[in-house]
C-alpha cells in the first residue's frame, strides 16, 4: 500500500467503521434517552419481549456506548483518516470494543433464554450479525497491526531521514 492510496482492508474499516457509528448513535444513545422510541424505529427490542433486565441491560449498554465507545470510535476513523497514529490508536482500542460487545451480548441471550419475562427468539439472525461484528474486528486489528507503519504519516524525524539520503 503506497502512502497515496488507500487500501480495500482501509476501506473495510472505515464503512463498516461508520456503519457501526451511525447505528450506535441511533440504537444505543437513543435508547437511553427515550427506549420507547428506539423500540419503535427497530433499534431495540420490546419489553415484553427481552424483559425489564433487558431493557436495563440495553440502557447500560447505550449509556457506556454513548460516554466511551462513541467518541473512541469517531476519533478512530478521523485519526486514521488523516494518517494519524493516535488515530491508529483509538481505532484499535474501538476494535478491541467491537470485538468483545458481541461476545457479552450474544452470551447475554443465551444466559437469559428461558428465564421469566424472557421471550426472546431471534437467536439465529443475531447470532449472525453479531458474529460478523466480532470477525470484523478481530479482521481489522489484525489489518492494523499489519499495516500499522503504512497507515500513519511518518513522525518528523523519520520524515528528516526519507528527505536527506
């Protein structure tokens, strides 16, 4: 990958980067502001379907996603978008993020399945997407350490060093 022209793997990480932004303003923060309405957009699921642990645990999620993982996240792809390597940096700690949400909240349906006031029965279609985040992540750190020195502008006196033979 030259310094000029961004990589497929580059590109991966930044749609899908701000596919990922773009649905935890939309179902995570919304959803600890008003849960009613991020259940009638399709961004969450009822209560009477998940419970009110549900429902609480979806909250906590929205509230950590919208303080930490939100912010990390858009720091990550405008840093790397500018050849950053703080930008390289908090991409990887968010990658770190969007590997292990998955993990806990697919564990977290398992774990409730058949518990009083839980009726949740979407096991295949989320296990695949939330699967797909986890390999994504665990894809795009292996694709930034990989790439760690091409996806970063070189510090000044490694710049001193390509201008002078």
């Amino acid at each position: 990958m030259t310094r000029d022209k961004r990589s497929f793997g580059f590109w991966i990480i930044m749609l899908m980067g701000l596919l990922i932004l773009m649905m935890l303003i939309l179902g995570q923060t919304v959803a600890f502001i008003n849960y009613d309405f991020a259940v009638s957009a399709g961004f969450q699921e009822h209560e009477n379907i998940i419970g009110p642990i549900g429902v609480a645990f979806n909250k906590g999620f929205g509230v950590g996603d919208t303080i930490i993982y939100i912010p990390l996240l858009l720091a990550g792809l405008v840093g790397l978008w500018r050849r950053k390597k703080w930008g390289l940096f908090t991409m990887t700690g968010t990658l770190a993020i969007t590997a292990y949400w998955p993990i806990v909240c697919l564990s977290f349906l398992l774990f409730a399945r058949g518990k009083p006031g839980f009726h949740f029965e979407n096991y295949a279609p989320y296990s695949i997407l939330l699967g797909s985040f986890t390999l994504y992540a665990i894809g795009g750190l292996w694709y930034l350490y990989r790439n760690r020195e091409k996806l970063t502008d070189p510090s000044p006196s490694k710049k001193q060093e390509f201008n002078h033979p």
